[in-house]
C-alpha cells in the first residue's frame, strides 16, 4: 500500500552532510504524490586547500557511503536520488557503473547518478560533442569529472573549477561568481554547459543563464531529479529550471544507443 503523502513514489535521497543545496532543491522540483526523504553522508567540514585535502574529504565520504544508504532503506524507498555527484565522477565511466551495480545490489533498487544524469540529459539535445563544465572542486576532482565525460564521448573544451574553501563553503559561492564563470566558459565554442558539483545550487540560475546564452545549460541537481523522475516514468513538467525540465519529458533515445556502445567497449 502506498504512503498517503508519496501515494506516486517515495525517494531515499543520500546528501553529505554539509550539503545546504540539494535538499531545497530538490524539493522544489518535486512533483505531487513524490516525496524525498534525506540521509546525510557524515563528513566534517573542514577547510580545502590542496589537492591532498581533497582526497581526505573524498575518504570520509567513502567510509559513510554505505552507511547512509542502508539508513535510508528503513523507510522504503521505491528509488534513490543520489545528491552527492564528486563521487560518482571518480575514476571515469567504468567506476561510476561499478558505484551503480554496487548501489544496486547493496539496496535492489535503482538509482539517480549525478553523473549518469548529465550525460543523459546532454543527449537530450542531440549528438553534443564539445562541452564546458563548471565545478566547485579542486584539480585533482577536476580531473576525475574530465576522465568520465572523456569516457563517455565528450570533450571538455573549457572547464572552470572554483577550489571552493570548504565543503560548506560551496553553498555561499555567490550569484556573480557563477554568472561570471558561465561567461567565461560560454568563451569557448562549448554546445553546453555543464555544472557539476550537488552543493553548488544553480539550478534556477542555470534556467536563466540558457536565456542569456542562448545554449542548454545544464546544472547537475536538476538533471539528477529529471533523470529520476523520467526513469520513474514520469513526464511531470516542472517550471523554472530550464529546457531539460520542461521539453524533455522521457529519457533519450540516444543516451540508450550510447550505452549499449560503451557496454560492447568496457
């Protein structure tokens, strides 16, 4: 029997716990009858400012993952929305399909990647080749978030990583500071723009910018919850968060097609 309130589904949605954008986020786009229900990843937030911070913070994540999916799970879920993306970057495409069979077999259920999410998403708009990506990370994460869209077909011809101080600190990055990194990428002859990184909520801002750039801008907080709804099967449309959410109301066709490719060259 379904929950009075999530009578259409209900989301276990996992999110570090010095994360202050997914949760609003995502409950913006929420579509009637869905309801998401939060655990945090534990990570202290401590300052960044190498490339060796990165890594420590990328360990603590790691030994609490497991830990809040299974929290999650004992109120049911039907689905997971995974509001942590620098994981699922980490090690190119290969890693991400492995995060997704262990996620998979940890729970049977299915899952929203950040990470599958926005390829999906850029495939929306046909065969992209070039694209620009904006991150909250340091270069080592940067990195990482090259590898996998290298993997899956795209070239990053400009990318932008803010090496913001802290983990909480990613949530104050200001309106200007991303509207300026959006032009600067918007420099390059990118198709799209691409930010990544679930602690730097730009998803109303993302909207906007695709206006004033006249190009798909794609923020990864609303490509993880469009992908999940879309793969839920539902065509919802949602206002306020750009293109992807309001002309794109299944998954692509050529998002399926790219995945059989990479499945016959793993």
């Amino acid at each position: 029997m379904p929950d009075k309130l999530g009578w259409r589904a209900n989301w276990g949605v996992i999110a570090p716990s010095t994360n202050t954008s997914v949760q609003p986020e995502f409950d913006e786009m929420r579509p009637r009858g869905v309801t998401n229900h939060m655990s945090r990843i534990w990570v202290p937030n401590e300052p960044l400012s190498s490339d060796d911070d990165f890594n420590k913070l990328m360990d603590a994540i790691r030994l609490e993952w497991d830990n809040a999916i299974l929290r999650v799970m004992t109120c049911n879920p039907d689905y997971l929305v995974m509001g942590m993306s620098s994981e699922t970057f980490w090690g190119g495409l290969a890693k991400a399909n492995e995060l997704k069979a262990h996620m998979a077999g940890l729970t049977g259920l299915r899952a929203a990647m950040g990470s599958d999410a926005c390829q999906a998403a850029i495939r929306c708009y046909g065969d992209i080749k070039k694209i620009g990506v904006l991150t909250p990370y340091w270069p080592v994460a940067d990195a990482n978030v090259k590898l996998f869209f290298e993997d899956c077909g795209f070239e990053i011809v400009a990318l932008k990583g803010l090496c913001c101080p802290g983990p909480a600190e990613i949530a104050q990055t200001t309106e200007k500071e991303m509207m300026d990194s959006l032009k600067e990428l918007n420099e390059s002859d990118a198709e799209v723009l691409v930010q990544v990184g679930t602690n730097l909520g730009m998803a109303r801002m993302a909207a906007e910018a695709e206006k004033w750039l006249n190009k798909p801008v794609i923020a990864i907080n609303t490509a993880t919850y469009w992908y999940a709804m879309r793969d839920n099967n539902m065509d919802d449309v949602i206002d306020g968060f750009g293109s992807l959410m309001t002309d794109y109301r299944e998954l692509p066709d050529l998002y399926f097609k790219k995945l059989e490719e990479q499945a016959k060259n793993s």
